[in-house]
C-alpha cells in the first residue's frame, strides 16, 4: 500500500489480510525502497506494486537493484510508466511459467498469493 493512509497500523491491517508462511511482510515508512526501485527503472516517483523477475545467478550488490530482465507494475502514466510495463497478469503468469518450467500459470504462481491486486483484477 501507498498513499496518504500509509501508516504501520495499515500495514499491519494488510498483512493479516494477505497471510502466507511464503509471504514477508516490511513497512518502509521512509519509503527508501520505492525510491531505489524508481531509481532502477527510471520511474518518475517512488515505486510500489512492482513486479521484477530476475535470472538466476544474478547478484544483488551495491546500494542499487539490478536491473531486471523482465518488470511489470499497476502505477499512473505520471509515474512514467512505459504503456507496455503496465500489469498484464497472463503476461507475468507466462514468464515466471517459462522461469520455473512449468506449463501452468496457475502452478507456477499461484496467482491468488503472488497477484495480490486488492481484487482489482481477477486473474485467469
């Protein structure tokens, strides 16, 4: 979550919502990731629900993300989100598919999990 309502209290109401033995939880109340994800991608404002896919073997080093081969997000065109980084699920679903081997988007990403979109899209 980001915006005006961004509090650790939010927060907390969030993580219980979206519970997982998979799943971390961090609140970031100087929003310093999201900047250095903007960083990384060029965007024009702190990023949030971002969407980075990594090869393997790629080291993380330095006071910066690597780049991503592969990023998607759900962020307004003022953020200076290219039209194509917009999230498409099925897009993402088929990526990690490729990633992991394995032919089901479903099985591959468990979407309901890893596409936590606050019900704003209904994946497959």
């Amino acid at each position: 979550m980001m915006g005006d309502e961004d509090s650790i209290e939010a927060a907390r109401t969030n993580e219980a919502a979206f519970s997982d033995v998979r799943v971390s939880h961090f609140w970031d109340p100087e929003r310093l990731l999201g900047g250095l994800v903007a960083k990384t991608l060029l965007l024009k404002k702190t990023a949030w629900d971002i969407y980075m896919l990594y090869d393997r073997g790629i080291l993380w080093e330095g006071a910066t993300f690597p780049q991503p081969f592969f990023w998607m997000a759900q962020l307004p065109s003022e953020w200076g989100l290219p039209m194509e980084k917009f999230l498409d699920p099925g897009s993402l679903a088929q990526t990690v598919s490729r990633l992991t081997g394995k032919a089901d988007g479903r099985s591959a990403v468990d979407a309901r999990l890893h596409f936590h979109l606050r019900g704003l899209i209904e994946m497959m």
